[in-house]
C-alpha cells in the first residue's frame, strides 16, 4: 500500500507577482489557493514529487483562475502579461468597508474550548466587526467553552442543554438581535473580511439566504485529502444564484440542495424563519446527523426566495484527521441527507425526492462498488459507510416522521 504524503497548504497572491510564480518541487503534495487581494479566485493540486516547468507551472496558475477571469472580467488570459493587465483593471478601485455591521454572528460549539478560541479571534480581527457575536454552548459537558467566551469582550455566552446543532441554531437565531444572521462552525479559521463580504451580500433585497466559499485549512492526512478532492465544502470561486428557476428546473429529479454550499459558511435574514419556519431539530448532530442546513434551503427555494453563493465569503475548515472519524462524518452524512429528503417529501410531496432516492442512488453507488472492487482505496474508502448511512436515514425518518421538527419554546 503506498503511503499517503500530506499535501501542504499555501496561499498566493498573484497581484504582487510582476512575473509568473516559480514552481516548487517538494517531496509532498501541494494545495495552492490563488488569491487577487483579497479575492480567491482559483485553486489548485500538485502531486507529490510533481516536477513542472516555469510555462507549465504558468499555464497551470492561468487555468485554475479562468473561471474567476472570465466570471470578474468577461474574459480569459492565455499570458502572464495580459492576465496581470486585466485583473490589474478590473480591480483597481478599492472599496471603501465600514467599520461595524449590522449582523448578528453565531457559532454554534461543544466541548471544542481550543477551536472555539481560534474562531473568535478571527473575528475579533474582521475588518468590518460584526454588532453582535453569540456563542451557543450545546450542552457541554465540562465549563471551558464558558471561560474561553469569557476572555473575550462584547460577546454573548448562551447555553442551550438540549443537544443537537438544528437546536443550537435555532437558539442562536432567536437569540439574535440584527436583521443579519452569519454562522460559522467553531472548527473554521476566518477570513478578515468575511462579515463585510457577508453582509454585502444581502444587499440584493432578493437574496433571503447565503452561503460562502469554504477552503481546506490543511490536507496533512489521508482522511482530510480525501474528504477536500471527493466531499469538499468548497462550492467554486465564481458566484451563483439559486432561485425559483433553479428550483423548478430540477425539482422533477430532485432539487440537489446540496449543492449550495456548506452550513460552516451561511447566513439569514432573520425574517426568513417567520416565514419558513426554523431548522428541523430532527436532523443535525444528535438526531438524524447532518442536512439541516440544506433542509432549510429546500424550504426557502420552495417558497420562492432566492438563496446567493458569495465566494468572497472565505472561511477555510478543518476536516477530520483520522479515517475513523471522516468515515463517522460521511455515515451521517448520508443518514442526514436521506432523513432530508424524506421529510422534503413528507412537506412538499415533490416526486423528485424519492425519484433521487430510489433510482438514482442504487445505480450509482453500484457503479462505485464497481469502480472501487476489490480495494476500495481513495474515494471508494467510504463507500460502506454511505450505504448504511442511507439506509440508517430511511430507518430513522421511519421512526420520527410524525415528530414535530421543533421544540416548543
């Protein structure tokens, strides 16, 4: 079995490079985010060992940004020379950011005391702060994440004791005092200008929720490689609307909410939850294990609200590092995802929902059985795991479809 060897993470802006970057040959792999300021605008992989020439190097850097180019510019550059000109145009008038901001931040923790202080810190460092930041402490069972609140000024502790992330997020966005709701998981480093991105985004008084672009924080381990090249938050580096002709192009096979965007990188106005309704405490952490937030997103599609993908929105997350604990995630994962799609069902009898389930799963993951027979290395290391997740899902909804999605309060 060959070894796995971590890929190094590094960031580099290509608006102080008067010339093209020089490759660099390491022993381990290279994750590279490409950066214009303080916009992401592409990324790419470097194998282990992978020996690149300057040009190839070059052509490699131009590839990953022409979405981003063409997105932000309407163009693309087959030079360094007329790559630099045009970004260098495009982006020359700096905006003026404010401040503070009129939004509410909300991070949802358990027992995770050390990530806890590095999420807060970040924002403590946001170019434009947020008026509010809330901690929900989900029923932790020792007082660190009280303390570590502590140490940090004009942010508000409240412990929720019913355990389950759809609950602490619904506590977090009753508790909240702005129009503007932001979550971020505890496990997330933030970029600087994450809030003012954030909020900018509902500038458009269509937009009724938003998720942001989520990078890998580090692919030290096989577990987290995995996860970033077959599971990853990241949603791309150009921006997306997701409205009711996204919805009713794809509800007949199953509208893929998940596709949005990722629950460590999301907002709402608070106005949203009179309307639709709060998350569904059945699923999420403690319950069913995950989907929540993209059960939501059904719901605000459903009703006729548009739901906006920012990618200048940048957190980065820290995956699972051991192989246990990736293959538990994935397991609810799929348990959440299939729970998801039954109670979208149940809500809205859309066809599509047992059409996704029932015809196209069994056919694709008998072609990853396939694929990954008889190793199942890489991608396919998982596989078992989604299949019970899958029908762990189905037993469960089973079991709490006529369990009301709240708690009463």
């Amino acid at each position: 079995m060959p070894v796995f060897k971590p890929y190094i993470c590094t960031h580099l802006d290509l608006a102080s490079h008067t010339s093209p970057p020089e490759p660099v040959t390491q022993e381990d792999g290279q994750y590279i985010v490409l950066w214009w300021n303080a916009r992401a605008i592409g990324h790419l992989f470097i194998k282990p060992g992978e020996v690149l020439t300057p040009s190839a190097y070059e052509a490699k850097i131009l590839h990953a940004a022409s979405w981003a180019m063409q997105h932000y510019t309407g163009t693309t550059a087959t030079s360094w020379t007329v790559f630099r000109s045009i970004f260098s145009q495009a982006f020359s008038v700096s905006e003026k950011i404010p401040l503070t901001c009129r939004a509410t931040v909300v991070i949802c923790t358990r027992d995770r005391a050390q990530n806890l202080h590095r999420c807060l810190t970040g924002l403590t460092q946001q170019v434009c702060k947020p008026s509010e930041i809330i901690v929900i402490d989900n029923a932790s069972r020792h007082d660190d994440t009280r303390k570590t609140v502590e140490a940090f000024s004009n942010v508000k502790y409240i412990r929720e004791d019913n355990p389950g992330l759809d609950i602490a997020r619904n506590t977090g966005a009753r508790e909240a005092s702005e129009p503007i709701i932001l979550y971020t998981d505890d496990d997330t480093d933030i970029h600087p200008q994450w809030v003012y991105e954030s909020v900018k985004t509902f500038d458009d008084p269509a937009v009724m929720a938003f998720t942001g672009l989520v990078l890998a924080a580090e692919l030290n381990t096989e577990a987290q490689y995995i996860f970033e090249r077959h599971w990853p938050f990241n949603r791309g580096f150009i921006a997306k609307r997701y409205d009711t002709v996204f919805f009713n192009d794809t509800v007949t096979q199953g509208v893929p909410v998940w596709t949005i965007g990722a629950g460590a990188n999301m907002g709402f106005r608070k106005s949203i939850f009179s309307s639709v309704g709060y998350f569904d405490e059945r699923l999420d952490v403690g319950a069913a294990g995950c989907n929540g937030d993209s059960e939501m997103w059904y719901r605000i599609l459903a009703a006729g609200y548009t739901i906006q993908y920012n990618p200048r929105a940048i957190v980065s997350h820290y995956h699972r590092d051991t192989m246990d604990k990736f293959k538990q995630q994935i397991f609810f994962y799929m348990r959440g995802f299939t729970a998801a799609i039954m109670i979208q069902h149940q809500r809205f009898r859309h066809k599509g929902n047992l059409r996704h389930l029932y015809r196209t799963l069994p056919p694709y993951y008998s072609w990853l059985l396939l694929r990954g027979f008889p190793y199942n290395r890489g991608r396919y290391k998982t596989i078992f795991a989604e299949i019970h997740g899958i029908f762990s899902g189905l037993i469960f909804y089973l079991k709490y479809r006529n369990t009301p999605s709240n708690h009463s309060r």
